[in-house]
C-alpha cells in the first residue's frame, strides 16, 4: 500500500512537471508574415552594422591576436595542409605557451565546426571572412527567437519584441563584437535547437544539436543537460536520452581528441580551475565542502555578482521567475563563476554567448508565467462575480452581462493583450536603456565608429616589406594582419624573451596601440628598448610610431640625446637611436589643440629651460564611476627653450576632501620622444594609456583633475618623486595653479566622482 501511495505521488509530479506536451500551431496569417518580414529587416540591419562594424574594426587596427589572430592562422594553415596549427600565444599571464613550433587549435578548444567555416574561408581567405560568416549566423538566431516566443505566446507582436530582445541582448553583442570564435555561433544555434526541441522535430532538432556541438568542448554537457530537460519536461523519453547520449559521446570524443593534440595530455586552459582540483572529482568534492564560502566566493562576491547582474539585468529580470528552464544555463555559469580567470565572468567577450538562448527562452517563459497568473486571477474574479450574479434575483442576472464578457472577446482578452504589450515594451526599453550605457549600437554612450586615420593606412607598408614566408613577431593589433602564415607569434613571445630561444625573423611594433599581453606601460617599454639595444636585431624601418626590426641588422645604438647608457642602467629610460620621423605620431598643428590654455613650466636646474602646457583634453563620462571607468587624459605641449633633462607630465587629482591623489603617471609617448629631443615651438600631444581609479581612496564627489611637470620618473615611491615637480604659471586661459606639500600643479577639468 505505501508502494503504490509513493507511485501515485510519482505520477502526480510527472504530470505537474509535463509543462511542454506537443504545441498548437498557429497558422500563418497576414499578420505572421508581416511580423517575419520585420524580423527579417531587423536581421538585416543587425547584419549589415555589425559586418561593416567589425571589419571597420580590423581596417582600423582594432582587433586583436587573441583571438583573431589566432583563428585566422589556424584557419590558413588549414587551407595550406597545416590542421588547424597556431603559434600564437600569451608568454606573460596565460597557460597557452608550450613551445615555439606552435600547437593544433585542438590543444586548446575541441571546435570541428571550424571544418564547416572553411569552404567559405577558402573563397576569400581573411579575417573579414570569419567575423562575416560570424556575424551572418549570430543574427539568424532571431528567427528561432521569434518562432519560439509566438508560438509559447501566442502572439506575432510579442513575438517581434523577443526577437529584437535577442539581437539587442548585450551578452550577445559582446560576443559578436570581440573578434571571431566558434563558440559565439552557439547563440544562434542553441536557439535553433531549442524551438525544435519544443516543436518536436526530431531530425533538425540533431542537426542544430550537432552544429552547437561542434562549436566548443563543453557544449556537449549542455546538450545532454537540454536532453535530460526534455524528458522532464516534454516527456520525450527515446529523443531526450538520445540526446544525452550524444551529449555523453561529444565530451568523450572533446577529451579524446584535445587529449591526442594537447602537448601535456589536456586542454592548455584547464588551470583555470586546478586551484580547485585536478579532475572533475576532486573540484565537486572541493565545492561540496564549504558550501557556505561557496557562496560567498563565487556568487555574492561583488565581482561575481555584478556578473549576473549584467546577465540578468538586459531581461528586467524577469528571466529569473523560470528557473526551471535557466537550469540550461548551469554548466556555462558554473565554468564562468568558477573560473580563476576574471575575464570568465566579466560579463564582456565570448564567454557569455552560449548562454543567450537559455536566457532568452527563460525571459519568453517568464512572459507565459505571468500572463497565466493574471488570467487565472482574472477567471477566478469572473467566478466570483457570476456566483454574486446567481444569489441575486433571477431576472436581474439576466438582464446584466459580467464586464468581463463583454465585446467580442472579452475584457480577460482585453487584459491579456494590454499587459503583453506593456511586458513587451518594459522589455525593449529596458535592454535598449543597457545598451545605451554599455552596448556596441549607435545610440551607445561612447559609441565610435572605427576610423581609418593616417598613421592606420601607413602601416601597410610595414606589412608589404614582410616577406610571406618570413616568422614575426608583431604586438596584438598587428597580428590579425600579419597572421596568414605559417609561423606568427604575439610579442614579446618569439624574441628570445622570457625564457624563449626563438628568435622570429622581424618584429613588427607599434609603440602607440594596445601593449597586451603587458598590463604595464614599463615592462612593455623596458622590453622593446631591451630587444633594439641587445644586437640580435636591427630597425629595418621606423616612423610615426611604428618600429619594424630584423634579426641580423646592426643595433640601432643609442641617440646622442640619451642620459643614460645600457649595462646596470634601466633599459625603459635608454633613448635608441631612432629615426626622426618616428615621432611624427605625438606632433599635431594648433587647430588640434583643445581647451587652449598657455601655462608655462620652469626648470630650477636647466637655466632658462622652460616649456608650456597649451591644452588639455580628459577623456571621462560626466559623472565618472569610480568601481568601473575608464578614461584618458591628453596634455599639449610646446617647448620654448631647449631642455636638456627629459621631462614627463603626470595627471594627478585633488580629492573633495582636498588631498591628492594619483591618477595617472602612464604617459609612454614620453619615455619615446623625449622631451629633451623637441624642437622649440613644434606643439606635442602626450597621452595617458587608458586608466580608471578601482585602486584609488579617492573619496565621491567633486574632484579636480591636474597636471605636473616633472623629470623622468625612476623612483617607485611615485609619490615622494612628484615632489620634484615644475614650478609653473599662468599666462592665459582658464586653468589655475594648485600649489601643495605634495606638488605644483594645474587644474585642467573638474570630473566628478560616483561610486
């Protein structure tokens, strides 16, 4: 008897649970058509931006080796009978590196979708193939979108809102933004997957299954995960464990076939979670043990928080009210909170594609949970009111129709659509408003559409002077148009650097884009001075920033205008012997200038040294967050007579509790173009890198930005140095002085500060 009472209550939770049985279709009106033909459109204009976007973004030397570079390479050397072979990596803060002769992109990530691309690389071998394929399949992910949400809302409308939801969601966007991955497919794939599955179409169901497989070496625990969903929920028993199965089969095969590649006998990025254990085992009994710091760790950590707040916020949250369906997501969150590395669960690159869809159908879901509960509310209220009606005189109930019957469809029907529209809209403006303050449309705040300047077009002819079969070593930005062949490496890898014997045969520099892999201006600058002055190569050709060395050539040497020589000296603080043009990138005309201002500047130990801050630009929104800006700060400058010691502006801010505080000593193009080497009258732009103020005690509030003059700083005690800063005046403009026990300064902007 207590058997068959446990079955009962079994059979009552299998029903309870059997939320998805096979789908009405709905027929395909006028108004489904005209809906498809909007999603269509948006689709287009979603394609459209972001192809002429992203390969604006590579004309203008905007992407990146990692991991563009990487996949272009892998991708050519394929063509050129090399499997999927790369020998770009990180030296400096990655696990990537394991020997100069390179890798097979198996190593790292198990990715056969890349089999597929190939055919369309094949016809146009480039970086502008791959981002287009990308961007092309991201946004057919709006169709599944649609087809799902009009069918579980039955509703085209709504249905159009969920599927502008999707090309909207910042999540996505982030990953079709960052470069070319296979795993940002996934979004547009698992949508696809997932309207099958609901729909009950087994053969394409296998066919998206397969492709969303194929993208990434977890994907395929996603896919048994949506497998074992479905016999829960849809009580599609043979499907279901089928996909399981092939779920099963696909991790195997990944740690097979990563196994086989991989020089060390696993993934290369398995150490983003060794600190927790070195197999699956180990890392679940790790958690299982402190589920309490667990939490604390990797979920109401403010970092890891604001995660799923970024995640969850483009849905108004209401994706959460279907948790049933967000235990899609587990596996995914899971690796990305887990992760030792940050950028895992920042909310920004590739990590989050995969995740699109679950959020997506959650959000769809939680539209349903609603509506049923008004509806249910509503036909609850109608039974109340027809029971009231009945107790009363029975010609008076007749006579009286309830309000919620009358018109043609009813007021319940009324209701209905009135709050699918204004759920709708809630969406929509809410996600447009994120996207307005952190997305990659046009109406972003921040939003700049690449340009193509001069010193951009300039470096093709560095490109052209490297012969095809040559090995380089170029900085992150370059990468991406050196990478077809056979040997590219990311700088300083490939240098003899760090533990490296390889020696590339050019190195291709550009001292005024991104220094990554390096976090510091310093070491990146220390290390290019290090390699010029250290005889194994010599500048085949420099200007306007950009350095293009050979192995062989004679060293550079050292300029006349250096103060210090190598051997015991800091390589940063040596001056090479370069060109004369190399420093036409920090030369501008006065029309250039901003905020003009005339402050000038004296040196008390260079008699009758002297030169003048004539401008200044700080790039910060209004108000400035201080948990999550960034800014730059741009300074012009014009000497008025020569200089012998070189001299360095720092930016520096006056808190509102007046102290000050260090913003900024990052100024590079100072150590390069010394301002002991400037040409009286010649007006120069010095830029910081860009900065934020995490690490800073400076209080909220208002703040003052300023600038100092001082020598070459060499002491680590930055503050203590910046005592030694310039006496100045003001001739004319609006800055003023700001003389205190820490430095004499200029007030250039006030920025107010918020947490």
């Amino acid at each position: 008897m207590n058997g068959v009472s446990w079955r009962k209550r079994f059979s009552v939770l299998l029903n309870r649970l059997y939320l998805y049985p096979a789908p009405e279709e709905l027929p395909h009106t006028r108004r489904f058509w005209v809906a498809m033909g909007i999603v269509a459109l948006a689709v287009a204009l979603f394609s459209g931006f972001f192809i002429v976007y992203l390969t604006g973004l590579q004309s203008a030397y905007l992407t990146h080796a990692e991991d563009l570079g990487i996949m272009d390479q892998a991708m050519w050397n394929t063509m050129h009978g090399n499997l999927l072979h790369q020998t770009i990596c990180n030296i400096l803060s990655d696990t990537n590196c394991y020997n100069s002769s390179g890798i097979v992109r198996f190593a790292i990530h198990f990715e056969p979708i890349l089999f597929l691309i190939l055919p369309f690389y094949a016809l146009s071998p480039s970086t502008n193939t791959l981002v287009i394929v990308q961007t092309l399949v991201v946004a057919a992910g709006a169709f599944p979108a649609f087809w799902l949400a009009r069918l579980r809302l039955r509703n085209e409308w709504a249905a159009v809102a969920i599927a502008l939801l999707y090309l909207l969601y910042p999540a996505q966007q982030e990953a079709t933004f960052f470069d070319f991955h296979a795993v940002t497919l996934t979004a547009a794939f698992l949508l696809f997957f997932l309207y099958f599955m609901y729909t009950r179409r087994t053969v394409w169901m296998f066919v998206f299954a397969i492709l969303a497989m194929g993208c990434k070496e977890e994907i395929p625990v996603v896919v048994a995960l949506y497998g074992l969903w479905s016999v829960v929920f849809q009580r599609r028993w043979r499907s279901g464990l089928a996909l399981m199965g092939c779920g099963i089969v696909g991790t195997g095969v990944a740690l097979l076939v990563t196994h086989a590649f991989s020089p060390v006998g696993h993934s290369l990025l398995t150490g983003r979670f060794t600190y927790l254990g070195r197999t699956p085992v180990q890392i679940a009994l790790t958690l299982l043990k402190h589920p309490g710091a667990d939490l604390r760790n990797y979920i109401l950590e403010p970092a890891h928080l604001n995660y799923l707040r970024m995640l969850f916020a483009p849905s108004g949250f209401l994706a959460l009210l279907a948790p049933w369906v967000l235990l899609l997501a587990v596996p995914t969150l899971g690796l990305n909170l887990l992760s030792s590395d940050a950028q895992m669960y920042s909310g920004v690159f590739q990590y989050n594609a995969e995740l699109v869809p679950a959020l997506i159908f959650a959000t769809i879901e939680a539209l349903v949970v609603i509506l049923w509960l008004v509806n249910l509310l509503l036909a609850r209220l109608q039974t109340s009111r027809v029971a009231r009606s009945e107790s009363g005189a029975q010609d008076a109930a007749s006579s009286v129709q309830s309000p919620l019957r009358r018109g043609r469809k009813g007021f319940a029907y009324v209701i209905h659509i009135a709050l699918l529209v204004l759920l709708s809209c809630y969406l929509l403006i809410n996600v447009v408003r994120i996207d307005t303050l952190r997305g990659h449309m046009p109406f972003s705040i921040g939003f700049q559409w690449p340009q193509v300047t001069t010193h951009n077009a300039l470096a093709q002819h560095f490109v052209d002077a490297i012969p095809q079969n040559a090995s380089v070593s170029a900085q992150s930005s370059l990468v991406p148009h050196v990478s077809e062949r056979n040997e590219i490496y990311m700088f300083p890898y490939g240098v003899g650097l760090y533990g490296t014997k390889k020696l590339a045969d050019y190195v291709f520099i550009d001292v005024t884009s991104d220094i990554y892999p390096y976090f510091s201006s310093y070491y990146y600058i220390h290390d290019v001075k290090l390699l010029m002055i250290n005889g194994n190569y010599g500048i085949l050709a420099a200007q306007d920033g950009y350095i293009l060395l050979k192995r062989g050539l004679p060293s550079s040497g050292l300029s006349s205008s250096s103060l210090t020589r190598p051997g015991g000296m800091d390589p940063a603080l040596v001056l090479p012997n370069l060109p004369a043009q190399f420093c036409s990138f920090v030369q501008v005309t006065p029309q250039d200038v901003r905020n003009a201002m005339q402050v000038v500047f004296t040196d008390p130990q260079q008699a009758g040294a002297s030169m003048s801050l004539i401008g200044s630009r700080t790039n910060a929104l209004q108000p400035f967050s201080k948990s999550a800006g960034y800014m730059t700060v741009v300074t012009y400058w014009q000497v008025n007579s020569p200089i012998t010691q070189p001299l360095q502006p720092v930016a520096l801010l006056v808190g509102s509790d007046g102290n000050v505080y260090m913003a900024s000593t990052d100024f590079p193009a100072s150590f390069w173009c010394q301002t002991n080497t400037w040409k009286p009258g010649t007006i120069m732009a010095l830029t910081t890198r860009v900065f934020g103020l995490q690490a800073s005690d400076i209080p909220t509030g208002l703040a003052k930005m300023a600038i100092a003059l001082v020598p070459i700083i060499q002491s680590s005690d930055t503050m203590s140095y910046i005592r030694q800063s310039l006496p100045a005046h003001v001739v004319s403009g609006a800055a003023h002085v700001l003389a205190t026990k820490t430095a004499t300064m200029v007030e250039v902007a006030p920025l107010q500060i918020m947490p």
